[in-house]
C-alpha cells in the first residue's frame, strides 16, 4: 500500500508498505484515512501498522 507518514517533530514523507493485517486492520484501512504506525527511529521507512 502507499502511505503517507506524517510524524509529529519533521515533515512527512511517502513510503511503499507490506505487511499482514487482520479483519480489523483491513477494515480501518480507506483511501484518505488516518491511521495510527509505530515508526522505527533508526529506519523511518520501516512502519508497523498498529
């Protein structure tokens, strides 16, 4: 999926994500919705959807 990662102290920036969800992950995810990632701080395009 494409993701727009908006993190709270820099500039946000695009990323190209994979990764397993369940039900209840998918069903969070529409176009233009706000979701909430765990960002890695050595590597910021590595996310985990929470």
């Amino acid at each position: 999926m494409e993701l727009t990662i908006l993190p709270p102290d820099r500039m946000g920036y695009d990323i190209t994500h994979k990764q397993e969800l369940n039900q209840t992950q998918i069903s969070k995810l529409q176009n233009g919705a706000m979701i909430q990632v765990l960002v890695s701080a050595a590597d910021p395009n590595n996310i985990q959807i929470q």
